[in-house]
C-alpha cells in the first residue's frame, strides 16, 4: 500500500475548492469523457494526470502536444482494458480484497494525522476513482508476478540484445520542427513529408546526407545529419532511441514523433555490448511489462470495444494517424 500512497500523492493539485466555490472552466473540463471503454467513460481529468507524470519538466513544442496526449490516453484505455480482462476472466480481485486495501490506506492517512476524506480532496480523487486505481495495482501486481518468470526474462534479453546489452549506435537524423505558431495539424503534415523524403530516399533519388543538408532543422544538418554514437538509454529522448534501436545498419527509420519535431533516422554503425542479464534486470522486467500490457490489451480489444469521443487527441484505431479534435 505505500506504493498505492506514492502514486496517489503524486496526482494531488493545489488549490482544492471550498465549501459552496463553483467549479471553474478548467474544472468542468476535467468531467469531460475522451473516450469509452466497454461503455464506461474515461474522463479528461485522468488522462491529463498521465500527461503531466509523462511531460513533467519537459519543454514541450505546442505544436507536438497533440502526439503526447493521444500517447497518454492509448495508455490509459489499454489500462481499462486490462481491467475489463480481469472481470470478464473473474481474475481481478474480490470486493473484500479490495476494501482490505481501502482500510489500511484510511489507516495509514490516520496514523499520519489525517483522514481518507482530506486525502482524497488533497488528491481530487472521487472513492470510485480510488477504488478503481487500487483495483488496477492488484490486478497488475497479480499478472506480473505469473507473466515476469526467470525463463521469460532470460529469453527476453536474448531476444532483444541489442535493448540491454549496453549496445551503441552511430545515428543520423533529418529533424522537420514545427514553427512556434503552428497549429495542432502542424505534426500530421511534418510526418506526410517526412515519408514522402523517405521515400526519396529509399528509392535512390536523394542520399540521406543530401536530404539532411536540404531539409533538416537540426545542427547535424551541415554534416549530412551525423549525430554519432548513442546508447539505447541516453542522451536521445525514449522514443528517438526506442526506433533507432529497431534499425539495422543502413536501415531509415519511418517518421518518429519526439518532443522536437519529426525524424527520420538512420543506423550507420552498430558497437555491440557486454552487460548480462543480471546487470540490466529491472529494465528487462520492465520491458516485458510493456509486453504484457500490450498483449492483453489488444486481446481484450477484440471482446471490449473502445470508441473515442473526438474531444481528445487519439490515433486513429489500428493505426498511428493522428486525429485531433
């Protein structure tokens, strides 16, 4: 339960509403429903609480918030999805197990001097919202402890090598930045020319260099896009390492959406690794938890039916095409 404390404490927002205070625009907002699954809404407010945890500290170009929300809000559906897994299969926990929990976080808010009611107020959760958020960390705790095995990480890391072993990659990239006063379509037609540029590429009719001396806003440009050695940690943002990792050499990548704009990106060189699977554990564990997440929720989409609202960004189902409100 101090884990479910932490995670509740994070999503608290200062400034509450006293007794008889109208809600503001930004709080009716949040009672707005982004999209429904198996005809139960998921509400703005929650979604919004996954942003700001993913963009925290980020400096985010207007332009590019539209990717981030639609991320936020697959992530949150795929979630709901699990949970409608764990009902339909009866594999979720019982009611009982879940006022247990109920009773020892309202223990834990006393023993600290306060009360569950001040505690959700503080952290604008309704007891349904909370309920439902416990639910969520017993099912996923349950479902990891069968699915993350010993034979599963270790086949995992073989598999996929290149994500742990401390693996480096010479890169290089054609950025496409959207300007300061672009609108929220400015990404969807910064991908189209993006692909149109691979596909220049692809073809012979243009070399990478060459596009990126022609096209890319990024410093790299004068250098035919050169970017060097990274890791698959570090210094390019998760997404920018997660496709370049994906490559072989020579390999262009399709569009990626980071926080700067659009890539194309290219491996040029790959410097293998020597880390094992002990030195780089959590990060497997994590990795299959994605997997998990992504296998159940695409399995229970065939029996749940997700619709979206169009009030939030999204992906269009089944694809990675933007639809913004």
């Amino acid at each position: 339960m101090a884990g479910l404390v932490c995670i509740l404490a994070a999503t608290c927002r200062e400034g509450r509403l006293s007794a008889g205070e109208q809600p503001s625009s930004e709080e009716q907002e949040e009672q707005v429903v982004v999209a429904t699954v198996g005809g139960e809404p998921v509400f703005a407010r929650d979604v919004q609480r996954l942003l700001n945890k993913a963009v925290q500290r980020q400096n985010v170009n207007p332009a590019v918030l539209p990717v981030f929300q639609a991320q936020v809000l697959s992530e949150a559906v795929d979630r709901r999805l699990v949970l409608a897994y764990a009902r339909r299969t009866k594999s979720g926990p019982s009611e009982s197990e879940i006022d247990t929990a109920v009773a020892e976080l309202t223990a834990r808010s006393r023993a600290q001097g306060g009360s569950l009611e001040a505690y959700l107020a503080e952290a604008s959760l309704t007891d349904a919202e909370l309920r439902r958020r416990i639910t969520w960390s017993l099912v996923w705790e349950r479902y990891l402890a069968k699915y993350v095995t010993e034979e599963r990480l270790a086949a995992h890391f073989e598999a996929h090598r290149r994500q742990f072993e401390g693996t480096q990659l010479s890169v290089s990239h054609i950025l496409l930045r959207p300007k300061a006063n672009d609108d929220s379509q400015a990404i969807s037609r910064l991908v189209k020319q993006a692909e149109a540029i691979r596909a220049e590429i692809i073809s012979g009719k243009l070399s990478f260099a060459d596009a990126a001396s022609k096209h890319s806003a990024g410093p790299s440009a004068a250098e035919g896009g050169r970017l060097g050695f990274i890791g698959r940690r570090g210094p390019m943002v998760e997404s920018f390492s997660r496709a370049a990792f994906s490559l072989e050499v020579g390999q262009v990548s399709q569009p990626v959406t980071t926080r700067f704009g659009v890539h194309l990106i290219r491996c040029d060189e790959i410097r293998p690794g020597s880390k094992q699977l002990a030195d780089v554990r959590k990060e497997v564990e994590a990795a299959l938890a994605r997997e998990l997440l992504d296998k159940l929720a695409r399995f229970e989409q065939k029996q749940t039916p997700v619709e979206y609202t169009g009030k939030w960004p999204h992906f269009k189902p089944g694809t990675r095409e933007l639809i913004v409100p």
